[in-house]
C-alpha cells in the first residue's frame, strides 16, 4: 500500500513547469544507441581481441546476455517508477534513501566523466584529421553546439541525435561491405567458426576478462530511463525500448567484431590493440574508407556527449526536487524550452573543464 502510494506521488507530484512529452519509442531507442553508439566495437576491437584471446565474438555474446538481466530490470523499475530520477529514483524509493543518495552521486559520477572523455576522444581524432586546429578548440566546438541543442529542447536533440546515428550506422554497413569484398576476394572463407570459438586457444578467463572489457560498450542504454518524464509512452514500452536497444547494438557490434577477426586471422599478430582496427582499415580499405570510419567516431563521440549531457542533468532534475540537491537550482526548468537548463549548463561546464584540464588516461582510469 505504502509502495502504490509513493509511486502515484512520484508520478503525478504537481509542478508549476513539467517537462514536455515528445518522444516515442523510436527515439529512446535512437538515444541509446546514440549514447552507446554502433561504431564502439570498432575502437574497442584490438583490446578486447588480445585480452580474449582471440575469443572477442564470444565475449560480446556473453556481455550480452549479463546485459539482458540488467535491461530487463531496469525495464521493471521505470514501469514502478515512471519519473527521470533512474537509479536514484529505484534506489531510494525501493531501497533506502541513503542508499539512493550513492547511487544517485554514482550515477552522476558516470554521466560526469562520459562527456569529458568523449570530447577528448572526439577532440583528439578531429586534431588528426585537421591539425590546424588545436584540441582545446576542437572540446569547445563539440561542447557549446551540445549544449545549445539540449538546452533548447529535447525534441531537437533527439532529431540530431538521429541523424549521428544513422551515420554510425552507415560507418557499420559501408565496414561491413568493404571488409565481405575483401573477404570473398582474397580467396578467404567468410564463414569460420574458429572466428567465433577456437578450441586450441580457449580460456574461460581469458572469455570472462573480456566479457567485463565488453560491458564498457553497453554502458548507456540506462540512461533511456532518464527520459521515463519526456515520452508518451508507458513505462513498459520504456522497458521494450531499452530491450531492443541491447538486441540492435549487439548485431552491429557482433557483425564487425566477427568480421574484423576474419581479416586479422590470429590475435598475437596484433601488435598494438590501439590501433588494430585502423591497421584492419588500411588493409582492406582505401584513404576515403579510413576518413570516414575516423570520422563516424569522432560523430560518436558527439552523441555520446549529447545523450550523456541529458542525461545527467535530468538525474539531477529528479535530486533537486527531492531536494538532495538544492531545489532552488536543480529542480528548476525553463518555462519557454521545458528543459532543465541550470543542470545543462552545469554538466557542460564541468565537461569542458575536464577536458581542457585534464589528460584522456586519467579520465578514462
């Protein structure tokens, strides 16, 4: 009885300025594919494969499925608690307060340090491609348009961050035909099961270190929970939305993993895990192919950002108004853009300081 009660106060608790109900379930899947993004697998491809052994396809599949445990309750949780609190919200209603003040403060710790890497990731490739232009300029040319877009609204953030993923998408596919071209041409057999399991090389440690390595990759479909105040969906579409955003993401990332092991052959000729994709790229692919894949994950970076920049700031939204964090400011939403502004411009501060301030390994460690 206490639970019911709490939940339709949560729900339906009256505020002056509420948050404006636009998205559907196509754009919280194209927002956790933005914040995960389709082309991850392709900058994690050397180290997963070298800490596998060889055994990359086969950790995605197992990543996969410990995810599916993880999507299918938080699935379960924003049915109960249908507000843009997410793990704060879970934590301290079904849990214990305190205990949803630590994960609140742990969420945002995630969302924090997402953004900074992503605009130094981001940053970094686009100095390689353009040198003239320094990183430091390049964090704020990425950060001031993020702010901007989720500032004005989340109708327009979730169009733009359609349009990143569809070009992610299309780096997945425009990969995949290059790499089958180079497959079926070079005389190489595409279907092997050894790309999948090699028993000569098998290693249920070496398989779980690289399970672990995998999550990395999924980290963001959560944060689709952030939006439960921004949809015309119910709670258990946000939950489907959530499922088939693990299911989409994993095909692409099983496809150019299972691809990219094909052309590599065998992982102890990669000599630097870094770099091992870009090597692949080189080998199967012209100047254009390599511009562009670098390009799609400097775009990646950019939705990362975006979805992450959101996110955060309504986790916030959901600790000012149960004033953990000061309401006054945390709890405010602009009355013209329904957005929660002050948190927006809070979080994209940090992010650049961050950036600009701080090195890749550190903020990655």
């Amino acid at each position: 009885m206490e639970t019911e009660k709490s939940v339709h106060d949560i729900a339906f608790r009256p505020n002056k300025i509420e948050l404006k109900r636009t998205l559907k379930l196509r754009d919280l899947v194209i927002f956790g594919l933005g914040f995960m993004a389709p082309v991850a697998a392709m900058s994690l491809f050397g180290i997963i494969t070298v800490v596998s052994e060889g055994h990359s396809v086969l950790s995605y599949i197992i990543g996969f499925v410990a995810m599916l445990f993880t999507a299918y309750s938080f699935g379960k949780m924003v049915e109960a608690y249908p507000v843009a609190g997410s793990t704060y919200t879970y934590a301290q209603h079904a849990l214990h307060p305190k205990i949803g003040f630590i994960a609140g403060w742990g969420m945002l710790l995630d969302y924090l340090l997402i953004p900074m890497l992503t605009f130094l990731i981001s940053s970094n490739f686009a100095h390689a491609l353009v040198p003239s232009i320094a990183v430091w300029a390049w964090v704020l040319i990425f950060a001031i348009p993020i702010t901007v877009v989720n500032i004005i609204g989340i109708e327009v953030a979730a169009k733009v961050n359609t349009v990143l993923v569809l070009l992610m998408i299309l780096a997945v596919l425009v990969f995949a035909i290059s790499a089958g071209h180079y497959i079926v041409t070079g005389n190489i057999s595409l279907i092997q099961f050894e790309a999948i399991y090699d028993p000569s090389h098998f290693s249920i440690g070496a398989i779980i270190s690289g399970s672990a390595i995998v999550i990395v990759a999924y980290l963001g479909f959560d944060a689709i929970t952030t939006l439960a105040e921004e949809t015309n969906v119910g709670g258990n579409k946000i939950g489907l939305a959530i499922m088939f955003t693990c299911v989409i993401q994993t095909i692409f990332y099983v496809s150019v993993t299972y691809l990219a092991v094909i052309i590599v052959g065998h992982y102890t000729v990669i000599k630097n895990p870094d770099t091992a994709f870009f090597n692949i790229l080189d080998t199967i692919g012209s100047l254009f192919l390599q511009t562009f894949i670098t390009a799609m994950i400097i775009a990646s970076g950019v939705a990362s950002a975006l979805a992450s920049q959101s996110a955060s700031s309504r986790l916030l939204l959901g600790m000012g108004r149960d004033n953990v964090m000061p309401k006054k400011f945390f709890g405010y939403i602009h009355p013209k853009y329904k957005t929660p502004v002050n948190n927006i411009l809070l979080m994209s501060i940090a992010g650049i300081i961050g950036a600009l301030s701080l090195n890749m390994q550190l903020v990655s460690d």
